[in-house]
C-alpha cells in the first residue's frame, strides 16, 4: 500500500485561481493523497469551491475557521491531517502532475527529512524560472555549512541558495511543528523563519532541479506589492532570524539579506511613493534608525563592487540627499522622458 502524502492548502478570498491549484492537485500521477482545504474566513465563493471538491472526491476534506492568517491555517491544517508525510500548496499557484511523485521518490530513496523541487515564478504570461546553487542531497554538516554561507544569500549568484519557501518540497512530519510555529504572527517572511527552523534540526536533504511548482504572481498580493507596514513586516522577520539562530549560523548572510531588502524596498517596492526628498529623507531615517540595521552598517564595506559600495556608503554616512538624486531621482528623470 502506498504511502499517504497530506496536502494542506490554506485558503483565503482566490476564487478565481482556485479551481486551477484543485485541479492541479487532482491531476497528480501519485494518487495516495489527502488535502486539507482551510479555508481562512473566505469572503468571496472560495468556500463553496473546496465545498464543491469536497463532494465530487473524498480525499479534499475541508475545514472552515474565522481569519488567522496563513501560519496558523496551516498549522490547524497539520493538526487535521493523517499522512506521515506533508506538502504545502498555496491555493492560488499550482503544480506540475509529477509534483508528488517526483519529490516523493527521492524522500524514501535517500532516506531525506525534506525534498525541495524548483520553483518557476509567473507574472501573466512570463514565466521565471528560479535559478538557485544549491542541488543534490547534504547530511547533517553540509546542511549547516549550507546554512551559514547560502542560505539567505549566496553571494555567487546574488540570491536565496534555495527556495525559501514552505511549498515546493515535501517534508517527514516529525519536523514539522518548530517550523509552522516559528512564523506565528508574521505578516511576511514566515516561510523562510519557518524553513530555517527545520533545516537546522533534520540530518538529511534532497534537493532536486526539476521545475514543479508554479509561484503566480497576481495584483494585490502581500507579496508584490507595497504596502504602509513593510518595513514594520521586514524588520520584525530579520529580529525573529536573531531570536532563533541559537548557533549564529547567520551573523554574516543576515546584513547581506538586509541590505538586498532595502534596496529593493527603497528602489522597486516603494518608488511610486519617493516624489521628494523630504518624503524620502523621512523613511530613511525611520528605517535605519532601527538597531536591526547595525550589524549591516557596522561594516566597513560589502563584499560586492564599487558600484553597490557607493550606494552603500551614502546611506552609511548618511548622505540622504546624494542618494537621492543619484538612485531616486534619475529613476524619475527616466520615468518621465
């Protein structure tokens, strides 16, 4: 008898790309599945869709509660779920039919903790394929040496070493509880504090190259889009890294990690929002007055070029106002031409 794989797919207001993640999962080639449908105090049909599936085949189970959010819908999801192994799918992306099968495998042939598949990000009709360092399997020691220089930023390819996210991967369920609590009360973040947590507790991983899982990307969604809370939600996820890297895994990747979110929040994220240098001047100062930024700022230099050590040494000797007109308003001055 085939082993059962839980689906917990937490559920809130993607009525118009859920029956495509549901179908996805219906489609897949292992058939010894059960998924969780939580759904989180929808307020749109999503509840009667996972009702829909529900009936049409047994293996969907629903469960309805009140907005908690996505940590603890997927936590009372794994609470629910009977199966020794789990996946997580969020229910506005979807998977490839081999998803289980091709992370499944390799789980029991290597005897691993975790697999990891490969994500591919989609923007409408662009499709980008991740391109992460990190593959094959690691025991134990390779898995902290991993840790503490890929994790969060390998310099090499200036990115993650991996997904950072919950989905795409498979994992033995003893592990699971440290890493679904671990990201309780973060509105961003919470699957990489979640994945960290895991990864320094298992002996085993397996990570393969196969592109299985669809990140869409759509309008509105917390993690495209700018919103008032931002820097609170970036500043509260690099504070929960310090509270639980026990063994300082991180001391070197983390300012790195910080520096790569503050120019993207700076540059990208909050650009429509800059349209002058008091405006700007003012959320500079609130955000790196904070101490997160020390260990970043405490640093001489960054192990990159002279270009980003520039950028870097205005905002380290606070010389706002030539930031400002270098990287901002030339953004502008593009923009308006």
């Amino acid at each position: 008898m085939e082993d059962l794989i839980s689906i917990i797919v937490p559920v809130y207001n993607t009525g118009v790309y859920l029956q495509d993640c549901l179908n996805s999962i219906k489609q897949q080639s292992y058939r010894c599945f059960e998924v969780l449908l939580v759904d989180d105090g929808s307020e749109d049909n999503s509840g009667e869709i996972c009702e829909d599936f529900s009936k049409n085949d047994s293996r969907f189970i629903v469960i309805h509660q009140q907005n908690q959010g996505v940590s603890k819908a997927r936590l009372n999801g794994f609470k629910s779920s009977k199966g020794d192994y789990v996946t997580f799918i969020d229910s506005d992306d979807v998977v490839d039919p081999l998803y289980l099968e091709k992370l499944f495998d390799p789980l029991i042939e290597n005897d691993a903790d975790i697999t990891c598949c490969q994500v591919t990000r989609v923007y409408g009709n662009i499709r980008d394929k991740e391109k992460h360092s990190i593959l094959g399997t690691f025991e134990k020691n390779d898995i902290l040496f991993f840790l503490k220089n890929y994790y969060l930023h390998d310099i090499r390819i200036n990115r993650t070493g991996m997904p950072l996210y919950l989905v795409g991967k498979i994992y033995k369920r003893s592990f699971l509880v440290d890493g679904l609590t671990a990201g309780l009360g973060l509105k961003l973040g919470e699957d990489q504090i979640g994945l960290f947590c895991m990864l320094q507790a298992i002996s085993r991983i397996t990570i393969i190259s196969d592109y299985l899982y669809d990140y869409i990307f759509h309008e509105g969604q917390a993690t495209a889009n700018y919103r008032p809370d931002f820097w609170d939600n970036k500043l509260e996820v690099f504070r929960r890294y310090q509270e639980i890297d026990k063994d300082n895994l991180l001391k070197d990747q983390l300012p790195l990690r910080m520096w790569r979110v503050l120019i993207n929040g700076i540059e990208q994220k909050m650009r429509p929002y800059l349209s002058s240098y008091e405006i700007f001047k003012d959320m500079v100062i609130r955000v790196l007055q904070d101490k997160t930024f020390k260990s970043l700022f405490c640093r001489r230099k960054l192990p990159y070029g002279l270009k980003k050590n520039i950028k870097f040494w205005t905002l380290k000797y606070k010389l706002y106002y030539l930031y400002y007109f270098i990287y901002i308003k030339r953004i502008y001055l593009r923009k308006d031409k």
